[in-house]
C-alpha cells in the first residue's frame, strides 16, 4: 500500500467511523436510560434511509434533510410510546422482546410497503463533490462527516453536562428510581433521549448511504449491530466512549476490507466485542459499576 | 373431582394420544400426494417446535436471552448436509469448486454405514460443533449481564452466515450457491409403502429431543435454571455455580438448536446462507413468546399455530383479494408478515403470557376446561 | 481460654473501597464457635458490605477473612487501586484468594439478605429443594435421566423434614411471593439452614417486624441455633432483639470499628451513644 492510498483509506475509514459513532450515540444513551439494548434503532436507521428516498423524489436536499430528521424522530418518539413506554413496570426481558419485535415490524413492513428490492438512494450532489487534496481525492461527504460528527457530539456533550436537561438525563441514567423520586419527569427525559438518538441516525443514514447508493429492509441489521458493539468497545452509557468505539470499528472495517477480507471485516467487529468483554467490561472509557446487593 | 384423576388413567390417555397420533401420521405420510401441504406444514412445525422449547428452555427457564438461533442452525444444517447428501452426486452439487478432498474422503469412508446411520452422524455432530460455539461464547459472555449475550450471540448468527457463503468457504460450504439433493425423511425401502417416514421420523426426533429438555427441566438442575432466572444473586448464594449452569443451558439449547437445524435441511432439501438469516431467529421468538415464556407445551402448540396459519391459513394475505370485482388494497406480498409482526406486538404488549403463560397441558384440565372456564382464577390460586 | 481454636470466623484488617470510597475501613472481628454476635450500626455504616466480602460478593480491597483455619478471602489493592487506596496495612497481606459466593456457601456458610431475595414464583418447597443441590453426587447426564433416584428421594426427604421442623410443612406448595412477610423471612432463613452451615450470617432479620413478630423471631433464631447446632452473626436495628440475644457486639460506623463487648459494655459506651443519636463535640 502506498501512502496514497493509505491516507485515502484513512479518510474513508475516519468517514464510516463518524456515521456509525452517529448511530451509536443512540444506542448508548438509551442504554444508559433504560438498560435498553434497542434492536429497533438500526430499523430506524434504515426506516430513514427510504424516508430520504421518497423525499427527494420530490423536494430538493434542503428541504429534505430537515424534513428527513424531522419524520426520523417522530418514528423514533412514536415507538418509545407504543412500545416501551407502556412496559416501564414489566421484566427487563419483556422490553427486549419488545424491541425486537419493533425491529421485526419495521423491516417487514419495509419489505411491505418498499419491496425487499435494494432502492437507489438519492444522491445529493453536493455531497458527491469530489475535492482532490494533494495526491488524495475524496468526495466531500468523506470529509464531512468526521467534522459533522464531531459537531454534533461537542453540542451533545455540552447539552448533557451544562444543562439543567442534560443533568436530569445523568440522573436518570444513574439512579432511575431516586431520579423519580426526586421529582425528574422521567417519561420527559426518556422521550429528549429518543428525539436526540433517533435525530443522530438519521443524520448517521444520511451521511451512511450516500457512500452505499441503496437501501434495503435489512441494510440497517450490520451497521446496527457494528454500531451497538461500537457503544460497548467505547462504555456503553458514555457518549465520547461511543464516539470512539465508531471511529475504531469504521476504521478497522474499511482497512480489513482494502486488504480483501471483507468478509472477515464483520466476524472482526465480533472479535472485539468478545474481545473487550473479556478484558474490560466496562469498555474503554467507561465506567465501573458495582451491583447493589 | 377430576384434580383426583389417578396416574394409571393419566398414563392411558397418554398412550391413547400416541398411538392415535402415530396412526394419524403415518396414514399422512403414506399419502402424501393428497396431502402434501399438510404434510410439509406438520413436517416445519415439528422442526420449530425443538428450536421454540430449546429457546424456552434458556429464555423461560433459566432467563437467558440468545439471538443465535439462526447461526446454530445454520451449523447444524450445513454439517448434516455435508454428511448427507450421497457421495454420488456430490460433484454436481460442488460443481465448481469440489468438496475439498478431506472431506471428502472422511465422507468416502462413512459411506460403509447406512445412509440412516450417516444422517444421524451429521446431526450429531452439528449439535457438538454448535454446542462448542455456545461454549466459547458463553465464556466470557455468560459472566456478564445478559443482555451481552443478546448481542454477542446475534452478532455470532451474522458472522456464520457471512462465512458459510464466503468464496474461502468454497470448498466445504459450495459458497453463495448453497447445497442440495439432501436427502428427505422418507425411508427408502422396498417393504415399506412410499413416504413412510416423512412425518414418523421427524417427530420421534423431535420427541427425543423435547423429552431430553422436559427431563432436564424437571431434574434438579432444571431447579437450578430456575433459581437463577428467579434472582441470579440468592441463587449462588444457595452454592449454585452461575456460569457453569448458565454454560450448560446455553450448551443443551444450542445443540438441540443445531439438531433441529440439520433436520430442517433434510426439510428443505436445499439450503443456502441466506436462509439463515435474522428474521428467522424472529420467526422463533414470535413461536415462543406467543406460546408462552415458560411453558414448553406452549411452545409446542404455538409452533404448530404459527406455521400452520403463516405456510397455510393466512396465506391470501399475500394474494391480491378480489371482492366484488374490486381489488382490497392491503392484500400482496410480505403483508402476511406484517399482521404476524402486529401479532407479536399485540401480544407482548397486551397479552405478555402468551397463549399457556408458564402452565403447561395436562389432561385434567383440558377435561375440566368448559366447567373450569368461569372460576379460572380461583382454580389456579387454589392450586398456586 | 485458647480462643482461636474456636474461631469461626475471623476478619482481618479489612477494608473495602468503591473508587475514592472507603465502605469498610480495617475492619477486624471474631466470631467463636455457638456465638451469636451482632453487627450494628447507625446507616449506612457498611454492615452488609462486610457480608458481602465475607460471602464473596466482593472481593476486599485489602485484608484477609478465614473461616475455621482456612483463609476464605485475602487480597491487597490491585491495578488502579495501588494508587487509590485509603486505607491502612497496605501491602501486609501477600496474594490472592477471590472466591464466588457459591464456594463460600459450600465451605459452609450462608446467609439471609436484607431485602428479602426468595425465588418468588418458585414454591416454598421448591425454595429449599434448591439448597440441596450443589451437594448432588450425580453427574448431569445422571440426573437428567433419573438414574439418582435414590439421592433425588433423599433431597427431597431432607427438604421436607427441614420444613416440618421450621414449621412451614403446611405451606410447601405455596408460591413464595403468596407468603406473608413474615413467613418469607422465615423460608429465607429456612433455606439458608438446608445448606446445611456452620455459620449462619442474618441481614437484619427482623426489619419490617412488629414487637411480637419480633419476639416469636428471638425465639426461632435461639431455637434454629440449638437445633442445628450454628454459629450466627447478625446485622440488626431492633436494639431489644440485639441486646436480648447476642453473646457479642460490634459497632461500626463509616465502616470503622468504633466500640466492642458484652451487650452491656456496648450499651455505655459514649463512642456508640455518639454514634447513634449524634454529639457535639
């Protein structure tokens, strides 16, 4: 491999690992919510990515992208009602299988309503533009995301610890009961964490298929499933940890596949997280709980 | 009354039950051409019904949340495959690659068995390679909260499939074309009417593999499975060793899984990767949930319902409807899994016991049920 | 009189610390062979923290637990503790013994929680029937087929006549969340015993009690202490139950030991008065 296209790797990587560190934002802030792994989510990545397939059928990409994000949260804010909300007192298992059978019902709807044939995604030409630096040439979309990425995440980072929202999530995420107790709308703070993470995907499948050109009822499976191991490698709970885990995962991912073991990319994601359950639990930068006995 | 039913009467309607059902599929399976989607539904039924009360037994009974039926399946179906489709035609089901001499000369040298013996060699082994796969997971998995093992284990179901299709695979899983000319249930012999054994072998095999799991349940260490699905801290507070019961469950669930894997290939006929995908682990979990978590009869009824009513009775959900000369619009394809997906909905949100809770059949109540209806709730607190 | 000859249970120089928290803080107790000791406390104090350590719960951070002449539980900070630790005799104890709870229990102790932990929607028999287990000759292959009938028949024998004696015969087949509370304090301790200890650790056993409720407990724990023959150390705030029962007693306080003696020395002393109701100083 030259330099060339090592650094081209690089930048390819650096942009994958931003949209899945998007995506697992969501899963790591529900998880530290409501102990969640929320299977629906990569279905609601997904579910964005034809909800921007249809928009732009019709709308310009200005107009789309908010609109996109908009419905996107509303799916999200809708499914933490139906779904979750009304199991708040049932075993945590309970809520599990509710979250599947969400991810269940979302990709057989899609395969319903949008055939299980692979859509085109739209593409947004300014996204596609290709900037040649030096030797290296990338379409904006590859150096965009990193950036928006990290964006998102430092107004993310400030809404949860300078804010009087951000501190009832912390309260929330650490003791759900005294939370309660103490007075924290619970139900307020659970539906903020459905609009942010449901917000991130979408922008996270935005930023995702516009490198992949199609959308299928199971493109979201993979991603969601990288994007889970991502939160746990970083600390499942912690923002930056889920930043972290993504930009590894996407970088290690697009390497493994330019050597040609792309195959092997996913059974490697696997391999960290038996990998980091076994020598830190508690992922990179997260940190260590001890059961109440 | 009737609670007084005696053991000798219990052990006669038992017995009735199995005789009239080995009649009744026997009769089914030497005419299978008048009956053939019966037949084949039966056949899939039974099949789900080992994968539903082996996910049961982990899920239900000993509170442990697996994803990877899918991938245990698809271990156990390949293995059986590969041991028995005939090493006649094995070339043209390898036509590009070939099998890879090993193998092939391993399979050379089973060929002195009968084909029956050769089948179960396969099926046995896909249960051991899966329950060796369970037993590296659950390692550093089982240690930590459960929910790791929801992902862990589906990520393992995602990874399989990527493999058995990958072009390194080429020689031993034929890659993205699958396998074929497995061979079905039917016994082959001159004395015996055609289609003998479509349905008889299936069910013993799931019988065997059901009464196995039935027998652990009810064993001292089914106890144990318990205690730690009930509270995992007070149960190792009573000496239990959590990851070495956690460990076996998942062993025992995975291995049946696997068996029942290698029989839905001989089901099929031909399987490639895709057939294990995700959604068929779903396709379980909706089994098992609207059975009942917890009730192994449940489990098994609830196979039966759901493949009946999605291969059969609610298949013009996918056929466009025509009343009347006008065209009902909801009705085409995939919305049959729609409704299915809305019915596991319904149920864990409305009707989170399922159709058996975690009681299981028993004749006396079946026999008292019209006069038992009314005063239901009574009835069980008497008896809890 | 030779006391460590009939020494039960011994900590020594224990501390337990969650981060920059120091929950037991060189903690160092004896329990002698038929004693009934108590552990008190205002809240908070880390008594059942020292359970915990003691039931192999948590692994201590520094210190050293035995049990008869056999070392249960050692261990000296380890990793970003090193740095950490707050407490004292760092580095005395060389090595490292972290058992799981479920060897304690077959060494031969067991334990009550103080928020009841039953297998709620198992029966009260069923409940004890568990204990019985993890003394199973049979192997797994032998128990799923029955081939240990004989040693299945006995456990249940066992179980049974343990109830009958605890005076929960009649209720065996109820589901242990349908039990009143009392009653579900007694099959916890009734499942506690079926493992068969030596040392028997209660957690608070009478809390949620009322003035008889808590009587007829007195009477059962002296009772279950003759008949099988236990040891028990207690956590307890019912100061009568305490001061009725208990040979000994340990007061501790920000997980620090802060008083010791016979119920009478403890009930005088100004440090455990101080402790209790608050002093100025």
């Amino acid at each position: 491999m030259t330099s060339t296209t090592i650094i081209q790797h690089i930048l390819t990587g650096i942009s994958l690992g931003g949209a899945y560190a998007l995506i697992a934002i969501g899963y790591t802030l529900v998880y530290g919510i409501l102990l969640l792994i929320n299977f629906a989510h990569s279905d609601i990545f997904m579910m964005a990515g034809y909800f921007m397939v249809f928009a732009m059928a019709v709308m310009p990409w200005p107009i789309a992208i908010p609109l996109v994000i908009a419905v996107t949260i509303f799916l999200g804010v809708v499914i933490e009602k139906a779904a979750y909300k009304p199991l708040r007192a049932a075993p945590r298992m309970s809520i599990m299988i509710s979250s599947i059978g969400v991810s269940y019902l979302l990709q057989n709807l899609a395969t319903y309503l949008f055939s299980a044939l692979p859509k085109g995604y739209p593409t947004i030409s300014p996204l596609k533009r290709v900037f040649q630096i030096g030797s290296v040439s990338a379409s904006l979309v590859t150096f965009l995301t990193p950036v928006l990425t990290l964006i998102l995440v430092f107004i993310l980072m400030y809404l949860i610890n300078h804010t009087k929202l951000g501190m009832a999530m912390r309260a929330v995420s650490k003791d759900y009961d005294t939370a309660k107790l103490m007075g924290i709308k619970i139900n307020q703070i659970i539906s903020v964490t459905f609009v942010i993470g449901s917000a991130m995907a979408a922008i996270g499948s935005i930023l995702y298929f516009t490198d992949r050109m199609s959308v299928t009822p199971f493109s979201g499976t993979l991603p969601g499933l990288k994007c889970f191991v991502a939160a746990v490698l970083g600390g499942i709970g912690s923002v930056p940890g889920a930043v972290l885990g993504g930009f590894i995962i996407g970088i290690s991912e697009t390497f493994l596949t330019a050597m040609g073991y792309s195959t092997y990319s996913d059974a490697f994601t696997f391999l960290l997280l038996i990998l980091i359950l076994i020598f830190r639990p508690t992922g990179l930068i997260g940190e260590t709980v001890t059961d109440k006995v | 009354m009737l609670r007084s039913m005696t053991k000798k009467s219990t052990t006669l309607l038992n017995l009735t039950a199995v005789v009239v059902l080995v009649t009744l599929l026997y009769l089914l399976e030497i005419n299978k051409n008048s009956f053939g989607m019966a037949v084949s539904i039966l056949q899939k039924s039974v099949i789900l019904s080992i994968v539903a009360v082996s996910m049961n037994l982990l899920n239900g009974f000993t509170g442990l949340f697996s994803l990877g039926q899918a991938g245990f399946m698809a271990i156990g179906a390949y293995i059986t495959a590969i041991f028995s489709i005939s090493s006649d035609t094995i070339d043209s089901v390898y036509y590009t690659s070939g099998l890879a001499p090993w193998l092939m000369s391993f399979k050379l040298g089973l060929d002195v068995f009968p084909s029956a013996i050769r089948i179960l060699f396969g099926l046995l082994l896909g249960g051991v390679v899966a329950g060796l796969f369970a037993a590296l997971i659950g390692i550093p998995v089982l240690r930590l909260k459960s929910d790791y093992l929801a992902i862990a284990t589906l990520g393992f179901s995602e990874i399989i499939r990527a493999i058995l299709s990958s072009p390194q695979m080429d020689q031993i899983t034929n890659g993205s074309y699958g396998l074929k000319n497995i061979p079905g249930f039917a016994i082959e012999s001159d004395f015996l009417p055609v289609g003998t054994g479509s349905l008889l072998v299936p069910f013993a095999i799931a019988a065997l593999c059901i009464t196995f799991m039935v027998m652990l349940i009810k064993s001292s260490y089914g106890r144990a499975f318990m205690a730690i699905r009930e509270d995992g801290v007070a149960a190792e507070a009573m000496g239990i060793n959590l990851l070495k019961h956690k460990e076996l469950s998942f062993i025992v669930s995975s291995f049946m899984t696997a068996i029942a894997g290698g029989l839905l290939a001989m089901f099929m006929r031909s399987i490639d990767a895709r057939t294990f995908q995700i959604s068929m682990t779903y396709d379980i979990l909706l089994i098992v949930v609207i059975g009942g978590l917890g009730s192994i009869t449940g489990s098994i009824l609830s196979a039966f319902l759901v493949t009946a009513s999605k291969e059969w009775w609610l298949r013009f959900f996918d056929q466009p409807l025509i009343t009347g000369g006008i065209t009902i619009p909801l009705f085409r394809t995939g919305f049959r899994m729609v409704v299915f997906s809305v019915l596991l909905m319904v149920v864990v949100l409305f009707f989170r016991r399922g159709l058996m809770g975690n009681r299981e059949f028993s004749w006396s109540a079946l026999l008292s049920w019209p006069k038992r209806m009314p005063k239901a709730k009574k009835g069980a607190n008497k008896r809890g | 009189m030779d006391n460590s000859a009939s020494t039960v249970l011994a900590l020594r120089d224990v501390t337990m610390q969650f981060g920059g928290v120091v929950a037991v803080d060189n903690l160092s107790l004896e329990v002698r062979r038929g004693e009934i000791v108590a552990l008190i406390g205002p809240n908070g104090a880390g008594k059942t923290t020292v359970f915990n350590v003691v039931t192999g719960v948590y692994a201590p951070t520094n210190g050293q637990v035995s049990f008869g002449n056999q070392v249960i539980a050692k261990n000296s900070p380890q990793g970003k503790m090193q740095k950490l630790y707050a407490g004292q005799n760092k580095g005395v104890y060389k090595g490292s013994v972290q058992p799981t709870p479920d060897q304690i229990t077959k060494k031969g102790i067991a334990r009550t929680f103080q928020n009841i932990r039953l297998f709620k929607n198992m029966t009260v028999f069923e409940n004890v029937l568990i204990a019985k287990h993890m003394n199973m000759k049979a192997g797994f292959f032998a128990a799923v087929f029955r081939l240990n009938a004989k040693e299945e028949k006995n456990m249940r024998a066992e179980s049974l006549a343990l109830l009958d004696m605890l005076g929960l015969a009649d209720l065996k087949d109820e589901i242990a969340n349908n039990l009143p509370y009392g009653k579900q304090r007694r099959l916890e301790i009734a499942r506690a015993l079926a493992t068969k200890p030596e040392l028997l650790l209660l957690d608070e056993p009478a809390a949620g009690m009322n003035p008889q409720e808590t009587e007829a407990l007195t009477d059962f724990i002296h009772q279950i202490k003759n008949d099988f023959n236990l040891t028990i150390l207690m956590i307890e705030h019912h100061m009568n139950l305490v001061m009725d029962i208990s040979d000994r007693i340990y007061v501790i306080d920000f997980g620090e030991l802060i008083a010791t003696g016979t119920p009478e020395e403890v009930q005088n002393n100004p440090a455990v008065i101080a402790a209790y109701l608050g002093v100025d100083e």
